[in-house]
C-alpha cells in the first residue's frame, strides 16, 4: 500500500502563498462588485496578507482540522475571512453585508477553482505504476473532505484512491500517530505494508516511522534540505517517479506474503 499526502505531493498553489487567493478574490470583488453596494477600495496588499496569516493561524488553533464537527468546511473559511473584513485595520466598505457575501463566495469558490491549483506531471505515472502492481493508494492529509470532492476530481485523482484519511474526518492531525494508524485500518495491512510518501520530513515521514510505516520525503523544491531526515539520508526524491527506485532497490513496501498473514 501507498499512502500520499495532497499538497505539495499530488498538487500545489499556482500562486503561493495562500494569502495571494483571497488578494485574487479582493480584486475580483473590486472588479465586479454589485452595482447596489459601495465601491470597494484596494486595500494594502502586505498588510492584508499579514492579516490574513494570522486569521487563518488564529482559526487553526481556536478551531484545530477544520472545525471538526462543530463546523462545517463553509463556516470555517467564513471565520477566516470575518477575521479579516472586520479587522480595523482593514477597510469598513468590505464589512457591508452585501459586499461580504459576494466576496466571500469569489474567494471560497476559488479554493475549489482549477485556476488555483495545478498538478504534478510526475503524478499521474507513478499512481498507474502503482496500480499496474496491484498495490492500493491512500490519501493521508490534514486538509477536508473538499480536497476529495472537488480538488482531486478536478485533475483526474480521485479514481485512483481506495481510501482516503481526512483531519477535518479524524479530528486529528499529522503528526499525530492516530492519521497513519487509522490508514492502517483503512488498508488492512500491517504498518509495515505502507508506504507513506510525502512532504514534510516530521509531520509526514517521522510521524510515519514512528507507528511502523515505511516513508520517502518528497522535497520538489528543496526546501527541507537542512532537516534531520535528509541529513541522515533517509529516502528523499524530487519526483514522484523516483519512488518506484527506492521501492524496488530498498524494499521499502513489504509484498503480502504467508509471515505477514500470520502476524495479522
């Protein structure tokens, strides 16, 4: 089994960082604004992208994997934005509740919006690789379920998964131990089975060794060079078509075979 998170795996932001989306949504309201509300002025763009870090980082610690079930998805990003608009700081023509709606709708349909994201060329590969050997995928993400219902569809992903392991569905998040035993569950296999493949040597691969799963950093950028797992030479890639390298030559997932039948 092969378990893969999404973000930085399998897609990314075609304008990072997240902050830019809701600049792109502030400039769609200006642009289209409805002919009764107030003309919207351009608000700073540093001092709203400060802003808008710190809603979302606020939100993540008051109400931690989307709201869990005391919120749904919706409601949550709706936080975030009102941490905005209705920042002092920020300008009152944007607080009018015709203009609120309107432009918390452009900016919540763009996080669903194929203009946002795009995918890896690599991916698609690497996850028929997978399939031609029988192995089953997983998904292991801290997002929500609109990952699997809209941002995995819009590339053509979803048909590959068996199963799919959500922090806005579990409660938890990576690192905690109870994402990848939960997949465990979901796979029927031995933690040994899987191979977790993603982006984040702590939150992603020690996590993973922690509770017995095998793990390759994926680090396209280069941006975790300096941690302990690539100095320690643990399995590191670039490019997800390099993993079926380390599969083969390093045993990284186990086959099914009659030992492990009879550990289960």
């Amino acid at each position: 089994c092969v378990t893969l998170t999404v973000m930085h795996t399998l897609v990314r932001l075609q304008n990072p960082p997240l902050s830019n989306v809701f600049l792109t949504a502030v400039d769609a309201a200006r642009l289209h604004n409805l002919p009764s509300a107030p003309s919207l002025p351009q608000p700073d763009p540093a001092a709203t992208a400060a802003l808008f870090e710190a809603a979302f980082s606020r939100l993540r610690e008051e109400a931690p994997c989307y709201g869990h079930k005391n919120m749904t998805t919706r409601d949550w990003w709706r936080h975030v934005v009102e941490g905005v608009v209705y920042d002092p700081s920020f300008p009152i023509q944007y607080a009018d509740p015709r203009v609120f709606e309107f432009f918390f709708q452009r900016f919540y349909s763009l996080l669903g919006s194929p203009k946002t994201y795009r995918a890896f060329p690599d991916e698609y590969p690497f996850l028929d690789w997978c399939r031609d050997r029988g192995l089953q995928l997983g998904v292991i993400s801290n997002g929500n379920e609109r990952h699997q219902d809209g941002l995995l569809p819009l590339f053509g992903l979803t048909d590959y998964f068996d199963f799919y392991v959500f922090a806005k569905e579990t409660g938890y998040e990576k690192p905690n131990p109870k994402m990848f035993l939960r997949a465990v569950t979901e796979a029927d296999v031995l933690p040994g089975e899987i191979l977790h493949v993603g982006s984040h040597p702590v939150k992603d691969c020690e996590a993973a060794e922690r509770v017995g799963l095998r793990a390759v950093l994926i680090d396209r950028d280069g941006f975790h060079r300096g941690s302990d797992w690539v100095k320690q030479g643990k399995p590191t890639c670039t490019n997800l078509m390099h993993v079926p390298d380390l599969i083969e030559k390093e045993g990284l997932v186990l086959p099914n075979t009659e030992a492990a039948e009879e550990q289960r």
